[in-house]
C-alpha cells in the first residue's frame, strides 16, 4: 500500500517540476514589415496574381509556420524558396505567419 501512496504522491508532483514549453506568438505588424520581399512573388497584401506563386493571404497560421520551417531547414526544397527562408529566424517566421494568416484571400 505504501508503494501504491508514493507512486500517486510522485504523479501528482510531477508536473511541478517539468518544464512549461514556450509557445511563440508572431506580431502581425513586425510580419507586416519582413513582408516586402515576400510580396515580389507573393502579391502586396498576400494575394498572388501569378498562378506560379500561391497566395498567403488567409492561410492557417500553423501551416504557413510549418511550411517556412520546412524551406529554411531543407525539408522541403524550392531553388527560389530554400535561400529565401533560410535568413528567417524563428521569431520572423511565427510573425509572418501572423500576418498572413491575418489578411483575407
């Protein structure tokens, strides 16, 4: 029975003493301004008027997110996109998706 005491005492302790993940939130506004280059191809405002180049505008945070993580770390592979992404930093990243994901298409 003591065992069966400690085991309860140590997972209701447990989460005191994990770490917190940190969930980065992106500023729109600071997106809005590391935008320029994007919208070379991209379109002012997010909406592509080349079908070569999709639109940003309206897609989903998480997915814009991912997808720059992808071009910048070599997971997904674009001659244009690779070397465009690869100066990005993280906090760019989550405040570009902020932006875009912020526009309507």
């Amino acid at each position: 029975m003591a065992c069966n005491r400690e085991l309860v005492i140590t997972f209701l302790l447990l989460p005191a003493f994990l770490p917190i993940p940190v969930i980065a939130e992106g500023d729109a506004s600071a997106g809005k301004a590391k935008s320029i280059t994007c919208a070379g191809c991209h379109g002012p405002e997010g909406v592509s008027t080349n079908p070569m180049w999709p639109s940003l505008a309206g897609q989903k945070e998480q997915y814009l997110v991912k997808q720059l993580r992808d071009f910048r770390d070599g997971r997904r592979h674009n001659p244009v996109m690779a070397p465009m992404a690869k100066v990005l930093s993280d906090q760019d990243i989550e405040n570009l998706a902020a932006y875009y994901s912020s526009l309507d298409p």
